[in-house]
C-alpha cells in the first residue's frame, strides 16, 4: 500500500532596500511610501544620466522585484553583474528569479557558485529546493542540512531536509528532521504527518500513530492521516482498528482507504 507524500514547504524572499548612497535617497524615500511609481521613475532618470552606476541597476531590480517583474529584474541584476564585475547579493536575487520562473537547473548553477563564495542560509535552502524539484534528493538534503548549521531555528531548511532524507529512502533522517520541524512548529501538520510517515518506514508503527494523531489533532479530517493510521494498525494486526480508520479516510475522500477496505475488509 503507497504512503501519502509530502509537499515542499517553500518561502517568500525579503529583500533589503536600504539606501546606501545619494543616488538611491530620492527613490528610497518614494518607496518606503508605498509609491513604486514615483520611486522607478526617479531612477530611471539617474540611470540614464549615470548608465554606469551599478548600484542604481541592483537598487531598481530590488524593487521590481517586490513588484513582482521577474524579468525585468533579471534585466537589471545582469546590468549590475557586469558593471559591477562581481554580482554578489545580485547572484542570489537572480537565482532566486530562476527558481521561481521553474528554471531550477540554472538555480542550482548560479546558488552553487554564489554559495562557495558567501555561505548563506536561505541560499542553501533554496539549492536545496531545487535540487528536491530535480528529484536529487542526496544533494537536496546536503544542502538543507549546510542550511540548518547555519540557522538551526529555520523551519523550513529543517523541515525539507526530513523531506529529502525520506525520498532519498533514509527514514530514519527523515525521523531525527521531522522531530525537530515539531518542536520548531508545533501546530504544523506537515511537520507531524512527515514525522509519522517516516516512523512509519522504520517500521516504528505505535510512535508513528502517535505523529499522526498529532497531525489529525491541526486538521482533524485529513484522509491521509487517517489512512497511514489505518495502515499502522494494519501492520500491528489490529486488523479492526485498521478498517475503522480506513473507513473514516474513505468518508474524507481517500481512494486508498477504499483500495484498502476492498481488498481487507469484506
């Protein structure tokens, strides 16, 4: 009987627009206001005054990136790579680009380059991420755990690095990950259902009913945490508790539990 999977938790990207020049006060100012409008037009004029100020290039591929134009920052951060002859904080915003666009074989490329030169936290995550998106769940795993000692406390990094240890077939890594995203995030649900189904894959069937009914405790009628219950009771040959619960993942909607109540209880 197939186990339920898991989802990628993934994360929104803060970046800093802090003015760090004369140039950039003006615009810095418009913005902090809410008025992107004013701010990019402002910028637009010093660029073409100064078109070799790099600076000006990676403060407005910030912005248009918190407006959410992929491309056009991408435009800018390339400008500012090439003025600049080294990209820097640039070379993480431009994979960050290319991860959301689904280009997480070029994501992986330029977050491996900018990671040997300035080791980072979220840029290890987000290797990590695209290396899970890849299906290599080895490299994905190293890279969340490079992610974790520098920031213990980062739930995703911790989280996914349970993730990627149990699609790399480690459970009990995935164990040891998925206990500690519990204790960083109690209520999440991923965090408890991942934890169970990866003792339930060290064949730890009691502890790994327990994770689950941690999980129903956040969402209450989730099928597939009612049916990996069922499956455990099946492998404890409670055969009857099996069936009860494949019934309730059945009435939420799960056609495994139906596959499983045919095939085991007549």
């Amino acid at each position: 009987m197939k186990r339920l999977m898991i989802g990628i938790v993934c994360i929104a990207l803060g970046t800093k627009l802090d003015a760090q020049s004369r140039h950039q006060k003006r615009p810095a100012k418009f913005f902090a206001a809410g008025d992107t409008i004013k701010a990019m037009t402002v910028l637009n004029q010093k660029i073409a005054k100064d078109t070799d100020y790099a600076d000006l290039y990676l403060y407005r591929g910030k912005i248009k990136l918190e407006r959410n134009d992929l491309s056009a920052a991408m435009a800018d951060f390339n400008t500012f790579c090439i003025l600049n002859s080294t990209c820097g904080e640039a070379g993480y915003l431009k994979s960050w680009i290319l991860y959301q666009q689904g280009n997480y074989k070029g994501a992986i490329e330029q977050l491996s380059d900018y990671t040997r030169k300035q080791p980072s936290a979220n840029a290890f995550l987000y290797l990590g991420l695209s290396h899970l998106r890849m299906n290599n769940y080895n490299l994905a795993f190293g890279a969340f755990e490079r992610s974790v000692e520098l920031e213990s406390t980062n739930y995703n990094a911790v989280y996914n690095a349970g993730l990627a240890s149990y699609k790399a077939d480690n459970a009990s890594m995935a164990v040891t990950y998925f206990e500690k995203a519990t204790h960083l995030l109690p209520s999440d649900f991923d965090a408890w259902f991942g934890l169970g189904l990866a003792l339930n894959a060290t064949q730890s069937f009691g502890k790994s009913n327990k994770a689950l009914r941690q999980a129903l405790a956040v969402s209450p009628d989730n099928s597939g945490a009612l049916f990996n219950i069922g499956l455990n009771y099946y492998e404890l040959d409670n055969k009857k508790q099996a069936c009860s619960y494949w019934g309730k993942a059945q009435n939420a909607g799960s056609l495994p539990a139906t596959l499983s109540l045919e095939r085991h209880c007549p």
